[in-house]
DNA sequence: GAAAGATTGTTGTTGACGACAACAATTGAT
DNA sequence: ATCAATTGTTGTCGTCAACAACAATCTTTC
C-alpha cells in the first residue's frame, strides 16, 4: 500500500515493456490499493491521448514558468505575433493563431487594460483596428520572452534537447 | 498603408514556408527584442504552441472520425482503461489517465446512461465502485477502437508514419 | 475500541477555451 | 444605390481543468 506515491517520473525504461497485450492475470485488484501499475494497453499508441498528456503538461509549467508576470500561453502567443508583427489587424491575429476572433476580443481586452497593448483605430479601414505594442508591452514581452525560453528549457530537461527538437520539425505543418 | 500589405500576406498561410530559423533580415520590426533568435514569426520554435495547435487538429479528426458513434477523446480513454483493467476503482482509473475524479463522475454517468459501463459496489470497500464494460460496452469498445484507429491513421497521414511513431517515442514519458 | 485522519465518490463553482450565432458599422462589388 | 462580404463585438453553449466542500467509509493511532 506504499504504492501511494504518483507516477514517479519511471524515464528510465521508455520505450521498453510496453508490450503485454493480454496479461490480465492479476485482474482481482481490489480496488483497495488503487494500484498504479495499470496498463494502458491499448491506449499507449494513440497520439490523441499522449499529445494530451503532453500538452496538459506543458501548460502547466508555461503557466507555473511564468506565473510572476500573470501571462497564460495564449496572452503570450498574442502578444508575441502584435510584437513580431505590429499593425496587424484582430482578424489577421486571430486567423494567425487559430483562434476565433470572437475569443481575441477579450484576450486584447486584458492586455490593454494591463498597457501592453493598445488598439490603434486604422486610417484605411475604419472598421479595423491596428494592434501595437505599448512601449511597456514591448519591454514586458522581452521579459516574457526569457521566462518562456526558460520554460523551453524545463520542456528540453524533459523530453530531451534532440527529442525536443524533433517535435518540432514533426509538427512544424501545425505552425 | 504598410499594415494592410502586412495583414493580407501573412493572414491566408496556415502551413508552408517555415524554414528560416535565423533569416529575420527582411524583419523591419520596431521592436528591439531581448536578445533572443526569435525570427520573423516568433511563435516558431515554441512547443507548447505547436503542441496545442497538433492537439486541436488531433481531437477535431477524433471528434469527427467517431462522430457516427458519438464518442468523445476522453471518453474512448476512459473506456479503453476500463476495458483493459476491469474492477478498477473510479479513483484508480482518473489517477491512470490523469483527470479528476470529480470529471470522471460525469464521465461514467454518460458512459452508464449507454449502458456501457457498469459501477458495481466494491465488495471489499464500501466507498468505491468496481468499474466494468457491460455485454454492450465490449463490442461497442471493439467498434471504437477500428473507428480510432482509422483516425489514427488520419494523423499518419498528416504528419508521416515514421513521424508519428517518433513522436509517441518521444512523449511515451507521459503515458 | 474510540477518536483522529485519510480516502472515495459526489456536488458545486470558477475560469480558460473552442465553437457558433447574431449584430452594427463599414467596405467592396455590382 | 443596392447587395454581399468583412470587422469588431456581444452573447450563448458545451468541454475541460482546477478547487473546495461534503457524507460515507476505511485506516491509523492511542
């Protein structure tokens, strides 16, 4: 009943013992020991589930990485795109990041009450807004940017720093 | 004004074009970043945001594969764990696939309104209940897993075979 | 054996998030 | 001038993770 202790991060044998389709034998756990030995089985395999785990992941520590400037993934990727690109439309934001403009409206709301950004009404388009970086948004993004680079590196501790890598050549057609 | 032309060029990409790691000379950006080789598009290079848009794709085409079924990611988890491993406790089987145990009670309440699980009272604790896939749960599970496999086959088709199975290599970690 | 502490299932709330629908203002096309 | 499309905005709905609290039930400790 020790077996309290979470999944103790077993990076020892990764690929390895993953094969055991049908032993079930030891099927009468009790339910008393909340085991953690479960096998996954048919789970392990499925991307789905992994990039989930994954992604949850990586959230967390994003959040926790920068969780003295208040900002979450999507403020970042925001602020990051106006900073990359200034004058950008909502609509061209939104479309670059895959979000729906609909969401961006509240995300800029936050960052414009906080002074990162502002939304500057465009001179060819009265509909739109060109969205810049405050003066503060610029020199906050920099220090975003280091506590992102920081999390990218708890992410390369984790996988590892080729592995890491890889991922993201393999995904690079999300981007 | 330059900022339509920036708006109109970068909005329509979704993919393409992603292989200039430190060609940011054409950048005329304003902004003096920290230092950091982030080139034109910043968000490049980052994994969570890559990660979470794979993981969007990927649900959507689960959503959409099993849509005749009507079963969710978390769901076809939930039941594949449980199908695995029958007469695991509710808490066993959230610790196992890493959500709460207060969602997986809305979880099992759906899957036993379909009459594909089953809470059976724990003989040896009175709190828990011994999860099991009822007649019905099995060969619906069995339809599930061809229906998710033809997804999975769907992101080997996005992504590359031997890139998929790089990648469930490289986050087997977090299985 | 009884009190204290921990666990299990449950209910509820909060907030982030994606999807969708509608709307006013504005622009572009016919 | 008229009609369709776009942009920002507001709103709702459903999913999801994270917490907090609770009753019932073990487990530990004295």
């Amino acid at each position: 009943m020790a077996i309290k202790q979470q999944t103790s991060r077993k990076a020892a044998g990764t690929g390895a013992a993953i094969r055991r389709p049908q032993t079930r034998a030891a099927n009468d756990r009790t339910l008393g020991d909340a085991g953690d030995d479960i096998g996954l089985d048919a789970l392990v395999g499925h991307a789905g589930y992994v990039v989930r785990r994954f992604q949850l992941w990586i959230f967390q520590d994003f959040v926790k990485t920068l969780a003295t400037v208040d900002i979450r993934p999507t403020q970042y990727s925001v602020m990051t795109v106006i900073g990359a690109n200034p004058g950008l439309s909502q609509m061209a934001v939104a479309k670059r990041l895959g979000i729906e403009r609909a969401r961006l409206v509240h995300l800029l709301d936050s960052l414009e009450e906080r002074a990162f950004v502002s939304r500057i009404p465009s001179a060819t388009d009265r509909r739109s807004h060109a969205l810049h970086l405050t003066g503060r948004g610029k020199t906050a993004l920099a220090q975003f940017k280091r506590l992102a680079a920081e999390h990218e590196r708890h992410v390369a501790d984790k996988i590892g720093k080729e592995n890491r890598e890889q991922l993201l050549r393999i995904l690079a057609c999300f981007t």
